[in-house]
C-alpha cells in the first residue's frame, strides 16, 4: 500500500492566503486605472472629485494589502500588478467600442469579484485566527460593496434616461445609438428623428404634401443632432447653444406642421425629441409656473416629481436655460433616489 504525505492544514491556508492577497491586489491595481480613466467621462466635478478619490483609496488598500502579504512571509508579485494596470488600459481601449452601459458591466463585475474575493479572504483569515488580517478583509469589503452599489445606481440611472454620473465618449455614444435604444438626451433625439421618418413614410395621403419637407427636415435636424453629440462633449457652451438654436426652430416647425396635417404619431415623436434636448415651451414642463420659481422654490418643487420621464424633462429644460447648478444636483439627486430604490440600494 503507497502512502501519501498529507500537509498540514495551516500550510495550506497560508499559501491560499497569500495566493488571494495576490490575486486581490492586482484586481486592485486594475481597479485603480479603471477609476482614473472614468474620471475623463465624469459629468459633473462631484463626481470626478470622487472617482479620483475612489483611486487614491484604492492606492491606500493596494498598500494594505502588500503590507499584509509581506508580515505573512508572502512576495509581492511586482508583475502582476503591472499586467492588471496594463490590462485596465486595454479593456478602456476595448469598451470604446461598447456602449456605456456594457462598459459600467465589466466594471461591476470586477467590483463583485472583489468583494467576493474579500469574503473568502475573511473566512481564511478567520479559520486561522488572524484578526489583522479579518479587518483587513472587513475593510476591503465594505469597499467594494459601496462601488458595487455605486455602479448598480449608475446603471439604473442610465435605464432610467438618466442624466447618468458618467458620459459616454463620443465613440460610446455612436455605439449605443447603433446596438440598443438608449436613453440619454442626444441618442433620444436621433431614435425619435427616426420614429418621425418611419411614420412619415407610412403617413395617410392627408400629410402626404408634409412628407417631403419633413424628411427633408429630419435629415437636416438628424445630422445636426449627430454633430451636437461631439459639440457638446468637445466643444464650449457657446456652440453647443448655437447647435441648439437651429435645431429648436427645426423641431418645432415640423412638430406644428405634423399636428395641423393630422400626423399626431409623426408630432409626439417629435415632441420627445422636444423635451430630451430642452426646447419645450415652460408650460409644458410638470411642474406649473416653473420659468417663474426662485432656486429654492426650484429645488423644492423638483424634490417633489416621482417619474423619471419628468425630472429628465426639467432637467433638460434647466440645463439648455438658466443652468442654476442647484437646481440641476437636485434634479440629478432626485433621479439616483429613484434609481436605487429600483435596484434596492440603500
């Protein structure tokens, strides 16, 4: 009979222990430059302020973790942290191509494999009575839980219409318009440019002296709203607003002249496009005597709306006029409410 040397159960968690600080501190290193290259797509500098601190927290936990791996008797694999930084740079190369909410996916889902990872370092930890090491564990999963809850929120947000935390780079914005219906004003624009074109193509004869000019329009107001995706990203308010004029005049003639031909289908699509970009009159927005509201009263009253699709619509409607940056953090406020009570974030 062969006998067979078994190793003692210490040894192995210690070598188990010192495989998963490894392994967490390169996903750490990884999440590090993931959280440095969202910072560009940052839609307001509340958000940028925190994903750079979501990074430098993240420095402070790659520390911990390599001071913990070495008081153990562990050697820091200087390559693999590299490769996990080098690989995060890849995969922001790679997402360009994706739309944004793909992108925010592959984010969660190395976030949940932290976390996870951080579970069983704690049940390691705790199987050898090493209490540094269960807070440590402690720590990192709190972490990451917190980001998880972060991105499910943004996710929501972004389901939801959003305005969401992080905008889509121009590249991103093409590929969401041409994989899925989004949500995001510019994308909502150009789906409902396109829902006006099929109407208009089917429309009965009574608009049939309408047809030409709208499609004419449409195309006009489409290349238009293609051109304000990049502007608005890349250039300043002031052609931004210039992109916005003629695409108002543009929008609301064919929406009058839809209505008044009996195309109602062709009006409301353009309507939508009307309230994604801002342009509607004040009286049509939910809110009674809005134009009229001081900021507080602003604040208040958008406090107050329950349905996204009417926080997206003041929201749009602040930000093309007054821009008062209380009113919009609480329109943006409101809406990540909403959207962590769909997901269950708390």
């Amino acid at each position: 009979m062969v006998s067979t040397q078994t190793r003692p159960t210490g040894t192995i968690s210690h070598t188990t222990i010192a495989q998963q600080l490894r392994t967490i501190l390169a996903l750490t290193n990884a999440e590090i430059q993931i959280a440095e290259i969202r910072q560009a797509q940052a839609r307001t500098d509340a958000v940028r302020d925190e994903l750079a601190g979501n990074a430098q927290k993240g420095r402070s936990r790659a520390q911990d973790i390599e001071k913990a791996l070495r008081e153990r008797g562990g050697v820091v694999d200087v390559v693999r942290p590299v490769i996990g930084r080098a690989t995060a740079a890849a995969k922001s190369v790679i997402e360009q191509a994706q739309p944004l909410d793909e992108a925010l996916l592959g984010d969660l889902a190395l976030e949940q494999q932290l976390v996870g990872r951080a579970m069983y370092l704690k049940a390691l930890a705790t199987g050898r009575q090493d209490s540094e090491l269960v807070a440590l564990a402690d720590k990192l999963i709190d972490a990451h839980t917190e980001t998880v809850q972060w991105i499910t929120t943004v996710l929501a947000e972004e389901a939801l219409g959003g305005p969401a935390a992080l905008r889509r780079t121009p590249t991103q914005w093409v590929s969401g318009m041409a994989t899925r219906a989004v949500t995001l004003p510019a994308t909502l624009a150009a789906r409902g440019l396109d829902r006006a074109a099929d109407a208009l193509r089917n429309a009965p004869s009574v608009v049939g002296g309408l047809r030409d000019r709208v499609g004419q329009t449409v195309d006009e107001v489409s290349e238009t709203a293609n051109r304000a995706g990049d502007t608005v990203v890349n250039a300043g308010e002031t052609a931004a607003r210039s992109v916005a004029a003629g695409r108002d005049a543009a929008l609301e003639a064919v929406e009058g002249s839809a209505r008044a031909q009996g195309a109602p289908g062709v009006a409301d699509s353009i309507h939508q496009v009307r309230e994604a970009t801002g342009i509607v009159e004040s009286g049509e927005l939910p809110i009674e005597g809005y134009a009229d509201l001081n900021v507080g009263e602003a604040v208040s009253a958008v406090k107050e709306l329950t349905e996204p699709t009417e926080i997206r619509v003041v929201l749009a409607y602040e930000e093309a006029h007054k821009n008062r940056q209380r009113v919009v953090s609480a329109a943006e406020d409101r809406l990540a409410e909403i959207a962590k009570d769909v997901v269950g974030v708390q």
